[in-house]
C-alpha cells in the first residue's frame, strides 16, 4: 500500500531528522495524524516560528534569536578565556557542566578538505578577528576527539599561537567514575598520551 501525497511529504519531512529512519518517521506521522492532530499543529507551529525567528549570534555564532546572545550579554563571564566548540550543541553541553564562565565561539564544524569544509567555510578567519585586539588571553580548544576534530585544533593552534594567546586543548580520556576494564582502547591511550603529573 503506498501513501498519499500528504501523508508521504510528512513523512520524507521527518526523515530529515537525524536518527530517523523509514520506520520510524512513518510511524511518527501515522501518530500524529491518527492520535495527536493538536500536537501535530504544535510542533508545525513552532518549526516555522523557529526557522523564521532563530538565526546566529553575531559574537559568538550559537544559535540565537537576538543579535547578541544572552551568554554573550552576560557581563559576569571572564572576557579572558574563550571555548571555541564545533557546534551550538555543544555550547549547551559545556553550560550544562556548569563549570566554565568564559566566553565561546562556535566553528560550523570541523575541517574537512573532502567534504568541501575549509577554513573559510568552518569560521576560522571570523575567529581570529574575534581575538585580535581582545582581552582574550586563552584559547580553550573544544573540538571533538576526532581525526578531523583533532585536526581542526591542531590547525587553530597553529594559527592563535603566534598572537602571543595562550592555546589549551580540553582533556580525553577515562570517565571519572570508570572503570579500565570497560574502556576502549583508543580512550586509554589517548588518556595515557595526556597524562598529567602529580606533584
């Protein structure tokens, strides 16, 4: 049995999601249309608004519906330290820690030469003309622990080292609360690699 056109649209529309599949966004836009009509038209409603009313920050690129963001606004964060990070995403994991009171910048990723993703493309010239003439004195680099991500602070690095700005990297490795027979491989030798001394 094939869908009608509508019911179709719906759901290729929430294929577009990440982590949804056929099954799944079927399954989805069958519920909305059989149980839940109400927040169906909650959900198209907030989209739109979302899509039209959310852009960037122009200080710090997350997300935001105002030209500067609130975290950006916030005259009681160091003006020091900036966390530059891959993606808003993880602007929001590191405030939900609730340790760091610097400031961020957001790359739109990371670089990536094969998928067309330059420097240009990822914000890194926007970065260094956030810091020059700043009062940040460190850099903390947030990417992800990846091959690309890697990359992507090592190039950073090299660019923000000769500004005379102190560069760190945040530390991987081993959870604290974990346990080294249940962690894998590359985690315990990158842990191993950065290791810290005890004084």
């Amino acid at each position: 049995m094939s869908f009608s056109p509508l019911i179709r649209q719906l759901i290729d529309a929430l294929r577009g999601l990440p982590g949804v599949g056929p099954k799944t966004a079927q399954r989805m836009a069958l519920h909305l249309l059989e149980r839940n009509r109400e927040a169906g038209r909650q959900l198209a409603h907030a989209l739109e608004a979302a899509m039209d009313g959310v852009g960037y920050c122009s200080r710090c690129r997350t997300l935001s519906e105002t030209e500067i963001c609130e975290l950006c606004r916030d005259p009681r964060r160091d003006d020091s330290l900036l966390c530059v990070l891959q993606s808003p995403a993880d602007v929001w994991a590191v405030e939900m820690a609730g340790s760091f009171r610097g400031r961020y910048f957001v790359l739109k990723g990371h670089l990536s030469p094969i998928d067309g993703l330059g420097p240009e493309e990822i914000g890194v010239p926007a970065l260094l003309e956030r810091v020059q003439g700043s009062e940040v004195a460190e850099v903390i680099l947030a990417t992800n622990p990846t091959v690309e991500g890697e990359a992507t602070a090592h190039y950073v690095a090299g660019l923000l080292k000769p500004l005379g700005i102190s560069v760190s990297r945040i530390a991987h490795g081993v959870p604290l609360g974990g346990e080294l027979e249940f962690i894998d491989g590359g985690t315990l030798a990158h842990a191993l690699a950065g290791r810290t001394r005890i004084d």
